[in-house]
C-alpha cells in the first residue's frame, strides 16, 4: 500500500483546486468564527512563534518556506512519504529540513517540535495508533498538534442518503456548473492509484483522544460541498457573475444544514495539546 501511496503522491507536484478554494471564507468562520481568518494562521496564533515546526505530509515543503518567510516559526522541519517530491523541495528550500518518513512506521526525534501541522495527513495513514504516538512522542510538553482532515466516509463509501443530498446541492447551481451527477464509482481511479486514501477517517478523532490530553474538534462541513463542486464548477465560476455567487452561497448554506443533520461532519479541525 505505502509503495503505491508513494508513488501516487511523488507525481503531484501541486495542490489540486477543491472546494477548499472557493468556500475558504465559510470554513474560515466555521473553524475560527472569522471569514478572514484561515485556521492554520489561527492555531498557530494560539500557541506562540513556533520555534521548531514540524509539518508531516509536506510533499516539497513549499507551506513550510512560507510560513517561515512569515516570520510565523523559527525553524522549519517536514516529513513525507513521496522521495522524489522531498528532492525537490530539498533542492528548492535548503533552509527547511525535509526527510522522507512512512508515518505507519515514524521514526521522529523525541521531545523537538512544539508545533505539528498536518493537514489531510492523517486519514490516509492506516497504521494511525503508531502515527499518533510517534507525534505526542516528537512534541515537547506543552506541544501542539494542529490537523484539519476528511473525516467523511472510509474509502469514500457514501450512503446513498449522502449521495442524494450531493445530487440536491449540485442542483442548486447553474447548468453549465453543475458537471455530471455525483457517484461515488467516479472516485475509483483514485482509490485504486492511492490505497491509502480515507483509509482512517472514523477513528482519527478517537485515536488522538486516548493520545492527547487535550483535544478539541471542530467540525466544519463539506458534506454536500466537496462532491457537489466538480470541475465544471471550478472551470466556469465568475466571481463577478451575481448568479454564480448567488448560487455558491445557496450552496453553502445547504452544506451547513446538511452537515449539521448529519451523524458526522465530512471535514474536522483537530487541536491537540501535550501537556
């Protein structure tokens, strides 16, 4: 599984366009109560200038460079399981240590970072018990923990309840924006190029509980919103078309009414604290 992760991750040189993109002020006030606030800039806030940050799943370290270009962190360290995207951020960023690290089976300093950033990390690591014990390990008391993952349908196993609430969001838009009805056979060729993907997404939360001593979730949605922006979306939308952002906005709404209805949010910010 890891060898086909890896190579699966080596070949994506950037971050792919997602909702994330286009909804970034309703997620921004869902997890920091500020539209303008992202989460990470947020967390950070909360725990000081990180002396030595650790971000695990950096592919090339390239949020790593910024955040250090900020002035947000003294020093920056990241881990992945990609080489070739690790050579490359090597020779890009020489001021940030970059390593290549299966984090089923991490091997991380003990007590150095007082900061760990993971972002749509930890639901594809299947071993997640050693995962999440090797980072309370690497932190220095009174560390912190940062992630913001999927925490949505292992293996993109939706119900058919989720698919039709997909299906009434994508009907809320304008036909050239809709794309093809969602199905969750669509995501096949994903899943078979990356085994690891949503490998863990129902016990990430419980995992970092019986690890952490503290931990807060803050869910933020995505259940109708990530599925239901397909590619026609992100190709077509005007920001300047009124009916384009009318619609995105009848869509976010529904997502929130949605989400809140259901058993689980799709997407959670964690803060996990070492005490």
């Amino acid at each position: 599984m890891q060898s086909a992760a890896a190579t699966y991750w080596s070949t994506h040189t950037g971050y792919a366009m997602n909702w994330f993109q286009f909804c970034a002020p309703y997620i921004n006030e869902r997890v920091t109560g500020d539209a303008n606030l992202p989460p990470t800039l947020w967390a950070l806030s909360r725990a000081g200038k990180a002396k030595h940050l650790l971000e695990i799943g950096c592919l090339d370290g390239r949020k790593i460079a910024a955040k250090l270009e900020r002035g947000l962190i003294e020093r920056g360290s990241g881990v992945d399981i990609a080489a070739d995207a690790i050579t490359r951020g090597r020779a890009a960023y020489p001021q940030i240590d970059l390593s290549v690290c299966d984090l089923n089976a991490p091997n991380l300093p003990a007590e150095t970072y007082d900061v760990i950033v993971a972002n749509g990390v930890l639901h594809h690591i299947e071993s997640i018990d050693a995962c999440v014990e090797a980072l309370y390990g690497a932190l220095m008391p009174g560390g912190w923990l940062f992630a913001s993952e999927f925490t949505g349908p292992r293996r993109y196993e939706y119900t058919d309840e989720e698919v039709a609430a997909i299906h009434a969001g994508q009907a809320m838009l304008p036909e050239a924006l809709q794309g093809e009805p969602f199905a969750p056979e669509m995501l096949a060729p994903k899943l078979r190029a990356d085994p690891s993907e949503s490998v863990s997404t129902d016990i990430i939360e419980p995992t970092l509980r019986r690890v952490f001593d503290e931990v807060t979730a803050i869910p933020f949605g995505g259940n109708v919103l990530q599925r239901a922006l397909t590619k026609d979306f992100f190709d077509g939308f005007d920001g300047e078309n009124a009916a384009h952002i009318a619609a995105l906005e009848r869509l976010i709404a529904f997502d929130k009414k949605m989400s809140a209805r259901s058993t689980s949010s799709h997407h959670c910010y964690f803060i996990a604290r070492k005490l």
